[in-house]
C-alpha cells in the first residue's frame, strides 16, 4: 500500500514538474523571441551548472546517510553537517557572483553581466532547497517532494511571465522572475525541512557533543559525494555543450530554435528517469542498507534491473510517437516560429536516450558506494560531446549537433551497462 502511494506521488511530482516546464515554453516563446530564448536556454545552462552539478552531488551523499545515519543514531550529527556544507556551497557561489560582475563591470562586458550573474544566484537557491528535498527523498516523503517541484515547475514562469510583461521582454526579465520564484520555494521548503528534522531528532537519541562529533559521517558524506562532483561537471558539458556549440558558429536565435526541440526531447526522458529514480533508489538504499546481506542486495539490484527496463520501454515508446508528431508536438509548445528543426526532434530524443539510459545504470555503482566507478565515463563521454559538436556545428550546424550527442551517450549508455553488470556480479560474490 505504501509503496503504492509513493509511486502516485513520485508520478504526480514528475508529470507536474514536465507539465511546468512544457507550459513555461509555451508561454515564454509568446512572449521571447528566438534570439532572447536562446539567452535564456544559454542562461540556464549556468542554473543547472550550479544547482545540479555543484549542490547536485552534496545531495547524493545526503540521500545516501540520511537512513545510514537513522541507523546509527546520528541524526543530530547529520543536521550538523549538512547545515554546515550547504551554507559553504552558497557562500562559494554568491562570492563568485560578486568577482564576476565586478570584473565584468571593468572589461566592459555588460551585455551578459545582469543575466549571468542572477543565473548564479537561481542556481545557488535551487541547489539550496534540491539539498534539502534530497532528504525528503530519503525520508520517503514522496508528498512533499512532489508538491514543492511541481510548484516551482508552475510558480517559475508564472511570475516570469509578470516580469515581462511589465517590464521588457528579455532573457535578463525572466531571469528576475526566477529569482523571485526561487527564494519564495527556498523559504517553503526550508520550513518544512526543519519540521521533519525536528520529528526525526525526537525519534533519534540526541548525542551529547554533535559539533565534535561531526568529522566521522562528515568526511564518509564528502567521500561518497566528490567523485558526483567531478563526473558532474563533466555530465553538464555534455548536456550543455549542443546550446554553447550553436551560439559559437550560428547565433542565439539558432539557439532558441534549437532549444525548444530540446526541451521536448529531453523533459520526458527526465520525467521517466526521475519517476522511476526517484520511486526505486531511495528504496533500493533502503534494502541494501551498509551492504553486509547478500539477500538485501539481490532484492535491491531486482529494482535497479526492473526500473532501467521500465525506463528503456518508455524511452521507445515516446522515439516512435516523436517521429510521428514532431511538427505538431513543436508548434503545440511553442509556436511556428520555432519549428525550423523539428524533423531533428526523433534523432535528438534517441541521442538523449542513450545518456539517461547510462544515468539510470549508474544506480547499480552508487547502491554499491562506489560512484567513483563513473569519473572516467563521463569525463569521456562529456569531452567526445563537447569536441563533437563544436567540431560537426561547424560543418553541418543543428544536425551535426545531434550526431555529436548520438555519438557520445551511446558511448556512455554502454559503458555504464558494463560497469552495471560487472558490479552486480562482485556484489554477491564479496558477501
């Protein structure tokens, strides 16, 4: 039953959050056009450089020693650090912030100075929050987790939206908005964050000295999560450099088109992959617990198998029904103003494919503690993207950019499914 209940949430908090997203399309490109789209698409490659790729990792380690900590009766120890990391990361990024727009303010680089530097700031507050869902994830509280994505999915363009219709219709305006958006689900979820803190210090023996006793499960968090720091720098070229290879040789307006076929492409593909990460790792950790039972592992390695199949099932699904409807499917989001590189859409979805399909095999390291495992594939498949698409953008421009993402997540999906398979073996042998 309960688990029932958490698949309805974790399905209700993707669909609502692609919902937002595919709505915030639509609405913004009637109100930016090409050129100013492709600023904000080049934007938010900055958001998602620091809000998932920075804070990202931080949040694996916390998911992963939230119940390791409940285990051992450390959760004051856990509150501790995490508190203590998460505001460094935020003071790293707002420091940065100030050395950029003050050197930009000197060399005369103005054009991108507001954009850039509020695309920091977003990406700083979402990383914020994502570390705090990270724990509700954990937790198992699918509800909030849902609620609160959904929310900022709709709440994002919505006051974006006011912005520019107010103001001026620009990237710089939508940006603002976000901010805005951003600080107001920080606030929410900050709240209800220490509400569940508080329930679970009372269910957990408090320990006499937290502050020195913090070094310990610090030090295993930070172990477990650099190497998602590394690989995830690597990770965002590859999922970034198709809009950065556009904007070098074609313009923003190419960009804008372009990433509107993006956006469709890739936010089912996040949706699959969020549901079933989401509804299967927590539970896969769960089971597995520190690794010392051979049945636990098996029983957590079925999910894993269970969740990647699902996965690929979809992933197919939705490649036929783009290669039916690309034409319709882009004007319904956006408008016939973006549907320049529709036909690209089927190509650029089977592209994609390949690197979640790798994402969704990488539970299989991270359930054995080893995430390290994926360093040397994503700084693979993150340099053949980056290369290979600003190489073939040159040549042969959008199309050139799509067989560059072909090339590289075929490379990372099948490297992943040998590491996947390699480490489900040793697994049960070492017990």
């Amino acid at each position: 039953m309960r688990l029932r209940s958490e698949a309805l949430w974790v399905f209700v908090g993707q669909l609502g959050t692609a919902l937002g997203v595919l709505l915030g399309v639509k609405i913004l490109t009637h109100f930016l056009d090409p050129l100013e789209f492709g600023r904000l698409a080049l934007a938010n490659t900055v958001v998602i450089l620091v809000g998932t790729n920075l804070f990202g990792p931080l949040g694996q380690g916390f998911m992963r020693y939230w119940s390791i900590s409940q285990d051992r009766g450390n959760v004051q120890e856990f509150a501790v650090i995490s508190n203590r990391y998460a505001r460094f990361l935020i003071f790293v990024v707002l420091g940065v912030s100030l050395i950029l727009f003050v050197l930009s303010a000197f060399t005369g680089w103005l054009d991108w100075l507001v954009l850039i530097t509020i695309s920091l700031i977003v990406g700083a507050f979402t990383g914020y929050f994502g570390l705090r869902l990270s724990v509700f994830l954990a937790a198992r509280k699918r509800k909030i987790v849902a609620l609160v994505n959904t929310g900022t999915a709709f709440l994002k363009p919505f006051i974006a939206t006011v912005f520019v219709v107010f103001l001026v219709s620009s990237a710089d305006c939508v940006m603002w908005g976000y901010l805005v958006s951003t600080v107001v689900i920080m606030y929410i979820v900050e709240h209800l964050y220490r509400n569940n803190l508080k329930d679970a210090l009372q269910a957990s023996p408090p320990m006499r000295n937290p502050e020195a006793g913090s070094s310990n499960l610090g030090r295993e968090v930070l172990t477990f999560s650099w190497p998602f720091c590394v690989w995830g720098i690597f990770g965002w070229i590859h999922q970034s450099c198709d809009r950065w290879s556009l904007q070098a040789f074609h313009g923003s307006d190419v960009v804008g088109a372009f990433s509107v076929i993006a956006l469709l492409a890739v936010y089912p593909l996040i949706f699959a992959s969020g549901l079933l990460s989401n509804l299967f790792m927590p539970i896969a950790y769960e089971r597995a617990g520190e690794l010392y039972s051979l049945n636990a592992i098996k029983s957590a390695s079925r999910l894993l198998f269970v969740m990647t199949g699902s996965y690929v099932f979809g992933a197919l699904v939705l490649i036929v029904l783009f290669g039916i409807f690309h034409r319709v499917l882009v004007v319904l989001i956006s408008n016939t103003n973006y549907v320049k590189f529709s036909y690209l859409l089927p190509a650029l979805t089977i592209s994609w494919a390949f690197f979640y399909l790798g994402e969704m095999l990488a539970g299989f390291g991270f359930l054995a503690n080893r995430p390290k495992l994926y360093i040397l594939p994503k700084l693979t498949s993150g340099t053949i993207a980056a290369i290979s698409t600003f190489y073939l953008s040159s040549r042969i421009g959008p199309t050139g950019v799509v067989w560059g993402l072909g090339i590289s997540g075929f490379i990372y999906a099948v490297w992943c499914a040998i590491i996947a398979f390699r480490l489900s073996s040793s697994m049960s042998k070492n017990i």
